[in-house]
C-alpha cells in the first residue's frame, strides 16, 4: 500500500492545459473517485499517476517519494484499461501471469516459478475465474473480461491500483453486479485506488471521497454524502444528481427588513444566513428534483410561481414532472415525485421544499453560499 | 403401397412443411429468368471478367496446353509429345541452376525484406513525429514507384567497379572494393541490393500499417506489467503483428521467384547477355523469357513457367499451412 499526493500537477499540450494545478492526496488503502464530464482532465490525470504519461509541472509523490520521472515499470502499479486490453493472443492464464513473468528475475529458481502459478490460482479463485484460465479474451463474456482485467493488475500485489472507467463497457445489469463486486473485492484487498468515471452513480457508491474534476481543475473534493448534500458549486449540483440539481436564477428583491423575495414568487418570510445575504443583486438558487414535493393548499409561506406542468414521465418507481416557471421564460423545473402522484400535463402545479434543501449559489461565480435551513419554509409553485 | 400425398403435412415435422414440399405449380426459375433479373449485375461484372478471360485464364491456359505440344509462334503445326517438355527440362542443368539461384535469391530476399522493412517501421514509428511522418514515410515509398529499370541503370553506375558508389563507400571505410556485376560472386547480392532499395518502401508502409493496429494499450499494459521493450516487442507486437508478417512474406516470396525485369537490366539484357556472368544471376524467369523469346521454344518455356507456378503455389501452400499454427488472427 502507499499513499499519493498531487502537488500542483500540471499537463499541456502545446499550448493546450488539460489538467491544470491539480493538488490532491491519497490515503493509505483509500478508495479515491476522480469524477468529471468527458474531457475534464481526469483520465489524463490518472496515466500521469501510471506514468504513461510525463508530467509537464508539478511533483507527483508515492509514500512521500518524488516519481515524477519514473518510468511506469517501477512504479508498482497496477491498471484496468477502460476496454480491458487483455492480450488477445494469450490465455488468461497468461494474461494473468505476464506481469509476474516480466518481472521475475532471470534464472530464477522452480520454486519461484510454483509461486507464480499459486498467484495466479489465487487471484481465478478470488475473482471466479477457474473455470476459464485456458480460454482466449475473445471466448469470454464482458463480465468474464473485466475480471480478468482486474486480475491481472492486481496479481502482482501493486502498491497502488487505477481504474478507468473500468465498467463503461458493461450493460447497465452487470455495471451494477461488477460495482458490488469492486466494492467487496475492495474490501478484501484494500489497495490505495484511484477509479475515474463519469457515471455519478459509480462514484457514489464506491468512493471513500470523491474528486470533482471540471476543466482540467479540481473543484471539490469530499465524502459521496457531502458531496450531494453540499455541492461547492452549482455546476457541481447539476452535474450529480439524477436529474440533477434544479439551479434558476433570481433577482434579490429586499423592500424592507422583513421582506424580501427572490424574483417575484419566492418569498424569504425570515432573513437568511449572512453569507446567503444578495440586496440588490440576483442569487442561484438550487432544489434537488427529489425534494421537491407537492404543496397543499397555500400557506403564508407560499408564493406562487405561475408556471405549467409541460412533461410527465411515468417511470414505474416515480413520476418525473418536468415544468416551466411561469414569469421567467425558459428557466425549468423538474420534480422527482411518488409514483401515486397524479399530475396532468398542462396544469399549474405548487411544489415545495425543505429550506435545509434549498441551496444558494453566487449567480455570477457559481460558488456555494450556503442553504435556507433557518428560514421558514420555502414554497414554490408551479 | 401409395402414400396419400394430403397425408403429408400431418406425418411430417415442421420441416418438412418449410422446404419439403413443393407447392403445385411453383417451379424454380429458369436460367434464362435468373438471368434477367440479375442482368444489372452480370453486365457491371462482364468488362473485368472479359478482361481476366482473355488476358490471363485463356492464356493461361494456353500455356498449360502448349507445354504438352511441341510448338512455336510461326509453325502451324502442333504435335502432341506429352511429358517430353518436363523430361527435358529436368534434364538441363541450366534450369536445375536456375532453379537453385531463384531459391537462394528467395531465400535471402525474405528474410532481408521482413527485418529491414519491420526495423524502418519501427523506426519511423517510434522517432518520426506525426507531423513530419507523412514526409519521412514518403521518402522511403517513394523508390517503390520509380520505374524499375530506369532505378536498376543507375544501380549498375553505382556498382561499377571503376567509378561508381559503392566500391567509393568500401574504400572509405578501407574495405577491399568489390567486381559486383562483373563478378558470378557479387553479381546476384548487388541486384538483391537493387531489389531491396526499390521494394522495401512498399512492405514499410503495409508493415507500419500493421503496427497502427496493435492497440497502443495493449503496449502500456505490459510496460505497467514491468515488460522491458525487447519483450514487449518479443510478446506482445510481435505476435499481433503476425498477420502483417505472413503477408509481407508472401508478398516477398511470390516476387522474388517472379523477379525479372532488374535482373535483365542490370545483367546486360539489353545487349543479350542476361543472367551473367556465367549464369549466376539466371533465375527461373529470366530463364523462361531466354528460352522463349531469344531461343524461340515456346513449349519448353511454357514447361518451366508451369514448374515455376506449381513451385509458387506449393510454397504458398506450405506458408498457409504454417501460418494457421503461427499467425493469430483477432
């Protein structure tokens, strides 16, 4: 096991920054996701890891050790390539085995050469694969590949293991069983892992922390709870999230102390948080769709949003209502509602939200400013 | 005993239902109605296998025929003289000869070709950045389209032994200069040289071609794997590249036994010296073109045309049968 740290790690192209500054540290045996959109950085991060790609500034550490100019051999590390790169003229016993070859010492005694076919057994047992040691690449199934790609980096006992985008090439059945695979497997043989994907879902339910990537920069680093329930940005809240994060954007209107609304159908019946505070300037606002709920009969804190119901999707397990907010033109909604939820397209609808999930945003940085948690109950109705 | 043909369908399976029984009346097409409904077809496929028929499988043909008659160009009369032509031939030392410096040249010819043209590939792939590929892969093609016996004249100024290049090379680098085309020792090397210059460009590009498609992972895997670049290349491209390789072999061996027209040229064709000195560089082909058209046996040289096309194919054959134990196909 080792850990990691990225201190200001930087990789251009000519003239082009893929990854920009990039500071970051691994835990010993910490399970890391790096999460982003397609083209954000985080693959190219990884191979600078991996040293399949040279590092343009920075200083990449392993244990404390600077391996900036290591070549990727002796770097104890093990990588599943996102289309597996098995080597399609072996078996997978010599998929499994190659590494372990390579790196055996030459004239090594027969014992040494016993101890690597143990490995190898050990590592079919783990990973249910047996049955299929003498078969080709192209004579197993997408889940049976990808084992055999996990196998064979981790039967030399790599110091640190990458993943990228290791179950993208799997249906949506076996993406699923393979994740609870990863997880046990994780817990079994707990190596420092660095695993990038886009799927939000992948990195929610495997990662100790996740690393939001945008950009080529880090934008947040933090647990999977954290980062749904505090995104620090609102790009962040609409890129996890499935849909994601209801993000409109409102004028701050304050009449007096004790009135004040955003645009002309929130209103704020208690002053928010200090940080929250926008006199005069317009602020983002961001609901979850799936705290939103149906209002009843409107209170004293409900103002009405005038808008229409312009989509329902039955999807069996909920209802998704996707709107339009009725005075500001082109600004939607989406709600995330029980599936005995009966809406009809073309009406008006009054959902409304916890103020602990409503959250704010700087309209013009993106950044967090905090939730309405505090301030009474916000309404919106649409 | 007769079976009640209403009877059938009951007592058959599923299949029998499907393709066993014929309806009344449904007959199959006739030949004339296939063809017109495929005569759009017919007619785009009619110019080329008019222009194989009459160019290669009638003459081809032809010379099957002829290598069992005893015949020429401007005698009418064909006489049947059965295995004579063969007899004669293999009675020959100067076709035994012939035969033995076809094989020679092959046999250097292919192994030359496959390790310079993979080294220059390897080469260009590795140390030639993509912007300035494009120029470094045309240079080495270009000697491929250059007609090859204006390319073998100017080989022979350089090997001469007076004058040219390649004896000024030897005696920089205090190397003993060399007779080459003048000599039965260095005169069939020289025209390899020749050979290997013109062809090589050809077999880069398809072998450069073929390490495009060994995926760049598979290379990052084993150096992840802890794979030195020797066994990368030993284990891992080399293998994947083995489809390219048995190609490039097969390509070398159908040309070499083939080789003609630089050996005609750079050996004093033109004047009707050929294949000299003493023969050493008289090929197979070189000798069918002799025999036939300086000589004017016609049967005889459809005999060792005919040898020579069953040498091919056998050794084709042979390269087949190997490939289907060595090659792997993805």
């Amino acid at each position: 096991m080792a850990t990691i740290e990225m201190d200001g790690l930087v990789k251009r192209y000519g003239n082009d920054t893929v990854v920009d500054g990039v500071d970051l540290s691994v835990d010993d045996g910490e399970l890391l996701v790096l999460l982003g959109p397609s083209g954000c950085g985080k693959t190219t991060t990884l191979r600078m890891v991996a040293g399949l790609e040279q590092i343009t500034d920075g200083e990449l550490r392993f244990d404390g050790v600077v391996v900036n100019h290591e070549p990727p051999d002796r770097r104890s590390v093990g990588m599943v390539f996102q289309n597996y790169a098995l080597y399609p003229h072996m078996t997978v016993r010599g998929n499994l085995s190659f590494g372990l070859q390579s790196r055996r010492p030459r004239g090594s005694r027969r014992s040494a050469r016993a101890e690597e076919r143990d490995l190898v057994q050990e590592i079919a047992r783990l990973l249910e694969l047996e049955h299929v040691l003498d078969h080709r690449p192209k004579e197993l199934s997408g889940g049976q590949r990808q084992r055999v790609a996990l196998g064979r980096a981790l039967v030399r006992r790599p110091q640190v293991f990458l993943l990228d985008e290791p179950l993208s090439n799997l249906d949506a059945n076996l993406r699923e069983r393979m994740r609870m695979e990863l997880s046990r497997l994780h817990e079994q043989l707990p190596i420092t892992t660095i695993y990038v994907t886009h799927d939000q879902s992948e990195a929610l339910t495997l990662a100790d922390r996740i690393v939001v990537m945008h950009e080529g920069r880090v934008r947040q680093v933090a647990s999977p709870r954290e980062i749904y329930d505090a995104p620090a940005e609102a790009f962040i809240a609409e890129f996890i999230g499935s849909p994601g994060m209801n993000l409109w954007t409102l004028p701050w209107i304050e009449k007096d102390r004790d009135d004040i609304t955003l645009g002309d159908e929130i209103r704020l019946p208690r002053r928010p948080d200090p940080a929250i505070h926008r006199d005069g300037q317009p602020i983002t606002l961001g609901i979850r769709p799936e705290h939103l709920e149906i209002a009843g009969e409107p209170d004293h804190t409900s103002i009405g949003l005038s808008c229409r119901v312009e989509l329902v999707e039955d999807l069996g397990s909920h209802v998704l209502v996707h709107g339009t907010l009725g005075s500001h033109d082109g600004q939607r909604v989406v709600a995330k509602l029980d599936a005995a939820s009966v809406v009809d397209r073309g009406a008006r609808l009054r959902l409304r939200a916890a103020p602990e999930r409503v959250h704010a945003f700087d309209a013009l940085s993106g950044s967090r400013l905090g939730t309405f948690a505090g301030s009474a109950r916000v309404a919106v109705t649409a | 005993m007769t079976i009640d043909a209403t009877a059938a369908p009951a007592l058959g399976s599923h299949r029998g239902a499907g393709r066993g029984l014929r309806h009344p009346g449904r007959r199959r097409p006739g030949v004339l109605r296939r063809l017109k409904d495929h005569a759009v077809a017919y007619g785009l496929l009619f110019p080329a296998v008019a222009v194989f028929t009459v160019f290669f499988y009638v003459p081809a043909a032809y010379l099957v025929y002829i290598s069992f008659f005893h015949w020429g160009v401007l005698s009418s009369a064909t006489t049947f003289v059965g295995l004579e032509n063969f007899r004669r031939l293999f009675a020959q030392p100067l076709f035994l000869h012939s035969l033995w410096t076809s094989a020679y040249y092959t046999l250097v010819m292919i192994p030359a070709t496959v390790l310079l043209a993979l080294g220059i590939a390897l080469v260009l792939r590795e140390a030639v950045t993509a912007r300035r590929g494009g120029i470094w892969r045309s240079a080495v093609f270009l000697p491929h389209v250059t007609p090859v016996v204006a390319t073998s004249i100017i080989w022979v100024w350089i090997f001469n032994p007076q004058f040219g290049l390649a004896n000024f090379v030897l005696t920089s680098l205090h190397l003993p200069s060399v007779g080459w085309l003048g000599t039965t020792h260095w005169a069939l090397p020289a025209v390899m040289i020749d050979t290997l210059w013109h062809s090589l460009g050809l077999y880069v590009i398809i072998f450069l071609a073929g390490l495009a498609n060994v995926p760049r992972e598979l290379v990052e895997v084993a150096q992840l794997d802890g794979a030195k670049r020797r066994r990368v290349f030993r284990r891992i491209i080399w293998p994947l590249l083995s489809p390219t390789t048995f190609f490039v072999v097969i390509l070398a061996t159908v040309n070499s036994w083939q080789a003609f027209s630089q050996i005609y040229t750079m050996t004093g064709g033109p004047h009707g010296g050929a294949g000299g000195p003493a023969f050493s560089t008289t090929t197979d082909a070189l000798l069918v073109y002799q025999t036939a058209f300086v000589y004017d046996h016609f049967s005889l040289a459809a005999a060792m045309a005919l040898v020579l096309f069953v040498i091919i194919l056998l050794l084709t054959l042979v390269q087949k049968w190997i490939s289907n134990r060595l090659v792997f196909y993805r």
